[in-house]
C-alpha cells in the first residue's frame, strides 16, 4: 500500500518530530526507505505496492522535510544518520534493511561503515559516496533555484507546503544546499565506505547526472560484498523511469533469507 500520509506518526528525536509511516507486514523484516534532499515519502509512491509485501517497510521523512519538523542546528548527513537510529531505537528495531534514494543512500553508506551490526542489507540509489574537487554535480546541485525545483517537479513546492507543519521552502533549500556541498566529516562517507560489510546493492540510471558509472564502479570495488545495477535509457530517478526492471533486481535482492548469501 502506498504511503498516503493517512496512516502515520510522528517520533521525537531531540527538538524535532520526524514522521514515519509503514506498510507491509508488522511481523515481517524491518525495510526503511530513506528520500531524497528536498524529497519527501511520495518519492517511493511508484515503488512501495512492489516491494515486497512480507517485510514490515517503514518510510521516514528528514528533519524538515514531508511532515517532519525541522528542530534546530544545520542539516547534515550525520544528522540524518542520527535521527534513523533514534527511530529504530524509538521502534525497538535492532537491524533493517535500508533502501535510499539520493540523500537516502548517502545516509545509507554512513549507517553500514557506521553501524554495521544495524543495517542487513542495503540498496542505494544515484547517491554519491564522495565529493571531490571539479566533480560535474557542484554546480548542478548549488545553482539550484525555488524556480528550478517549481519547474522540475511542478507539485512539488506546493506539496510540501501542506504537509508541513512550519513550512518554509526557501529556509530549507539553503539548508540542503548547504548539506549538499559539506566536504567534512559530518558529510559524505569517503573511504570509510571500505568498512561495509552489509550485502550492497548500488543502482544508477545511465544519463544520472550526480553519480557517474566511474564513481559507482569506484565504490563498487572498495565495498566488500557489492553488486551494480546499471539501467540504460533512464536518469537519477531511475526507479521512476524503469520501475519493472529496478523493482524486479530489488525485490529479488530483498527477498533471499540474508542477500549474497552472507550469514545472518
């Protein structure tokens, strides 16, 4: 069943309420699905119905984001990182896959070089692993303007302004801008991704303009048990474009009893 921001609650962590909403089986393996920067749960919508149905799967939405207050203090991947394990601690969760988008799969490399004993399994998609100097995506991601977003995703804006509970949109962009170009410790994973032991699957569309398929194979071959899916003809949002094909890699992925037949 689709996330349709009927059926959720809202978690404290620190000074923010972050929102999570879950479908599946209550019973079955905990699956969190992480969004994107400025995304919110409906960046799953074309997704959730084929997941598979027998995990209990638990979308959350980031500080500030969706239908989650801001709290105080800059955003960052470290943060973001902190608030998931607040939520798995708030729910009882020991260990969950992760399936991120984007900033969700940034967020998902740090949880598993972090916290590898918290994360079964992990799919990430279009997220970068490292930021280095010249990389094609600065100016894309920092010259991004409110007209930019209004024009790329036409509901978008409007969308977040009533569903959040202190909305302002042009506070958070600059605040995800800012997370965006953070080259410190609180930012991207770098080579502590080598620390990841969790079996990994790193999906990219071929025309993403963010993750290349040089820096895909790059972290492919500095993560211990990793496999690539590469999909042709599509861009970032490549589980949008080719939702068969990465629905029916991921499902599958999801589905053995501990993927790459790694022992639980």
């Amino acid at each position: 069943m689709p996330f349709d921001y009927q059926r959720g609650r809202h978690i404290p962590v620190g000074d923010a309420q972050i929102y999570i909403e879950e479908t599946g089986d209550p019973a079955g393996q905990p699956l969190v699905l992480l969004p994107g920067g400025l995304g919110t749960l409906h960046d799953f919508d074309a997704i959730v119905a084929g997941l598979p149905q027998s995990l209990r799967i638990i979308g959350m939405d980031w500080r500030g984001h969706g239908r989650s207050t801001r709290g105080s203090g800059p955003l960052s991947y470290a943060g973001h990182q902190a608030d998931v394990l607040a939520v798995l601690d708030h729910l009882g969760i020991a260990s969950a896959g992760i399936l991120g988008f984007s900033d969700g799969g940034i967020v998902g490399y740090r949880l598993a070089a972090a916290c590898p004993q918290r994360v079964r399994a992990l799919v990430t998609l279009g997220a970068q692993w490292r930021l280095e100097p010249g990389d094609p995506s600065i100016p894309l991601l920092q010259g991004l303007t409110r007209a930019d977003w209004q024009t790329r995703f036409p509901e978008a804006i409007a969308q977040y302004e009533r569903l959040n509970p202190q909305p302002d949109f042009d506070a958070l962009l600059a605040d995800v801008k800012q997370l965006w170009s953070d080259i410190s410790a609180s930012g991207y994973p770098n080579e502590s991704v080598r620390q990841m032991v969790a079996p990994t699957l790193l999906v990219r569309g071929d025309g993403d303009p963010f993750l290349s398929l040089a820096e895909a194979a790059a972290l492919q071959a500095r993560v211990a048990c990793a496999g690539l899916l590469n999909i042709p003809f599509v861009g970032h949002a490549a589980h949008e474009e080719a939702t068969a094909v990465f629905l029916a890699v991921v499902h599958d992925f999801l589905c053995l009893p501990c993927p790459h037949g790694q022992a639980e």
